[in-house]
C-alpha cells in the first residue's frame, strides 16, 4: 500500500478510538457525529421506557408485561398498530420498512389474525407460527400490553428532547433540528422514522420514492408527504434517523460492504490483529452483533480469524490483504460520500449541520447513558465508545445490536 500520510494516519487513529481531536469534533465523518446523537437519544429514552414500563427481560424473569425492546419496535411497528387493527401490508406501507413481525408477537405486544373476509382466512390461524410469515392481507393487533407499551412510548420522544434541551441548551437543540431539517428537504425518498433493522450483510436499506415524489417548489422547499407529519412535527430521534439512513444508503450505492460493518468494524481493525472478545468494547456494539459482522468479513475472505500467536487462547481478528484494501476504500468513500453531499446540499447546510452535532458534547452525551439502577444495562459493562453507526437488529431493536 505504501506509505501513507501523517494527517491520514492521525484521522484514522481517531477512528479507531473515536475520540474528538478539534471543537466541535471537526476530524470525525458526519454520520459518525449523527450515530452518536441517535444513540444516545435512543438508549436514554429506551432506559426511560424500561423503568416505566411493566416488561420480562432475562434478568428479570417472569413478569406481567412484555418482553422488552427498543424504541425501534414502536417506530416501525407499534406507532401504526391502532386497536381496530392493520393489515401487514398497510403497516408496512406506513411504517416504510418492515418490522419483525415474528418477534412482535413471541414477545406478546400484537397478535395477527386471517381477516374474516380475505382469501388467506382458509389457512389456519397457526399458520404464522408455523411457517413465519403471515398473509399480506392478514390483521395484525394490539394486545393489552402492547396497548400499554404503545402508550408510554408515544410521549417519551418530547420528554427526552425537553431534557437535552436542558442539558445542552434549548437553542443549541433547536439549531440541531433546523440543520437536520434543512438537509432532509433535499432528500428524496420515502424514508422510516427509525433505521431500518439490517439484514444480511448488515445492509441498510430504504424505500425510494415513487410515482408521488416530492416536489420541489419554487423556494427550494418540498411538499410535505401525504399522511405523514411535516419536518417540524417529527421528532428530533426520526430527523436523525432519516438524515443518517439517507448517508448510508448513498455509501453502501457504491461499496461491496455495508455503512455498519465499515464503521464498527472494518474501522478497529489491522493487519497485526484485534481480539475478537475487544472488539466489542472498542466499536461499542454488542457481541451478536460483532459476530454477525466477522462472519460475512470472513465469507468474503476480508479477515481471518485465528489463534494469539502469544499462546493466548483468545482469538484473533485480522485484515487479509484484501481487508486491508477495502479498509482503504472504505475511508476514501466515505470522504468522498460527505463531499459530494457537500455538493448537494450546500457547503453552509452541511457546516452547519456538523457543527451542531458537535457541540453535542461526549460527557453529556455519556451522562444520558447512565442507566436505573435496576436496569439491564446496569448489569452490564458500561460503553466506552458509541457506535459509529447503529447496529439495529431484529433481537430486539437496540441501537447497539443487544
């Protein structure tokens, strides 16, 4: 590869450990900075919901409520479930992504059902759990504790920008909002309120728009979607989410390998060789999720995985040659992702933007993390570093990959 530069080699220490070197973190990627807003936003409220809210968790063992899960669950699934019901084609219309609707129902906040009037009605009601996969016309809804959850999830979004508006200033919130705003009117396409939960590969994916796109109207602006709120009635936690999946799936227009196996991942890794038991501390995501990512890494021959030479028997991750090059691309991309955004957007939209995600300082974001005492996460070690890009996966939504 050759040698390669001090600033190089500077910006990529940075990214390893995903520490801030300027104000305002000027040296880290934008969707870093967005990834470890919503992160954050997400993990306080769910901590929030999990206090108030009756549920089951491992640690917790059998209980009245629901199995716990992440606010995503609400955001692309419960949100739409009204108690006259849904069908899974209208929910996925509405929620703009698909949910785990398996999931939904083992952890007890729906239940899906053939309409009496549709063709599939014929095939018995356990049809769903034994093939995983209900009718396009079949009903999905609430039950009384997914009622309940769907309830004290709604106002928590107000309550937990009401407290970064505290913590980091009202204003600075309201700048953080107009900057996300001003870039998602350029943005279009039929975007979720939530990251979409990775599949294989760990790719995200959105919904382009169709025949109904907006519109760009004469001041720049864009018409507002049929059914759905305007931009500034969405919350702050979906403006994060719609400006990050909107980068992602820009990235991942150009590379073999997908924003979140890049930036978790790829990102920590060399050719000397990672333990595969740090990488969860130094990416900040989860260990299912670490091994969902060095699986595909390994099937495409980008790392391997082997004993410590030091005779330890911990094993070791390692960049092949191969991984090593598309660590390579995948830093020139992403610069080349945010400059072309630059190019889009405005160099002022995008400045703007950066500089109020960075004034999102790292210890108050790292203070709304703490968890209530009797909280799952209390139980667990505390994050050293938030995720370069969130690892949303169908176990539970966390926006860690837990």
């Amino acid at each position: 590869m050759g040698l390669r530069k001090e600033s190089d080699r500077v910006v990529k220490a940075e990214a390893k450990t995903g520490a801030k070197t300027g104000p305002a973190g000027r040296n880290l990627p934008l969707p870093t900075l967005l990834s470890r807003a919503l992160v954050a936003f997400t993990i306080e409220l769910d901590n929030e919901f999990e206090h108030r809210s009756p549920h089951r968790t491992t640690k917790s063992g059998v209980g009245w409520g629901p199995w716990l899960a992440s606010v995503a669950m609400y955001l692309n699934c419960m949100q739409f479930v009204m108690d006259e019901g849904v069908t899974v084609e209208e929910l996925e219309r509405l929620a703009r992504t698909p949910t785990n609707l398996h999931g939904m129902q083992r952890w007890g906040y729906i239940f899906i059902e053939p309409d009496a009037d549709s063709r599939s009605s014929r095939r018995p009601v356990g049809h769903f759990r034994q093939v995983g996969r209900p009718g396009r016309d079949w009903v999905i809804r609430p039950t009384l504790k997914g009622k309940m959850a769907r309830e004290l999830w709604r106002p928590l979004f107000g309550e937990i920008e009401e407290r970064w508006q505290g913590r980091f200033g009202k204003d600075e919130i309201g700048r953080l909002r107009e900057a996300l705003a001003a870039v998602l009117c350029g943005i279009d396409a039929e975007l979720p309120d939530c990251l979409p939960i990775l599949g294989y590969g760990l790719v995200s994916k959105g919904r382009e728009s169709s025949g109904e796109k907006r519109r760009s109207t004469d001041d720049g602006s864009q018409n507002r979607d049929p059914g759905h709120p305007d931009r500034a009635e969405l919350t702050l936690a979906t403006l994060l989410a719609r400006v990050l999946l909107a980068f992602a799936i820009d990235f991942e227009s150009e590379s073999p390998l997908s924003l979140a196996i890049c930036a978790n991942v790829l990102r920590v890794l060399d050719e000397n060789g990672v333990p595969v038991r740090e990488l969860p501390r130094l990416s900040g995501v989860s260990k299912e999720a670490i091994a969902m990512a060095t699986g595909f890494l390994g099937k495409k021959r980008l790392i391997v995985l082997k004993a410590d030479p030091t005779g330890s028997r911990a094993k070791m991750a390692r960049l092949t040659a191969q991984g090593v090059e598309a660590e390579g691309r995948y830093r020139r991309l992403l610069a080349r992702t945010e400059e072309r955004w630059r190019e889009r957007f405005g160099e002022e939209k995008i400045r703007a933007l950066r500089e109020a995600l960075g004034r999102l300082a790292d210890e108050e974001l790292f203070r709304g993390l703490e968890p209530y005492p009797e909280g799952w996460r209390a139980s667990v070690r505390k994050p050293e570093v938030i995720p370069h890009y969130p690892m949303v996966l169908h176990r539970g939504g966390y926006p860690d990959g837990s």
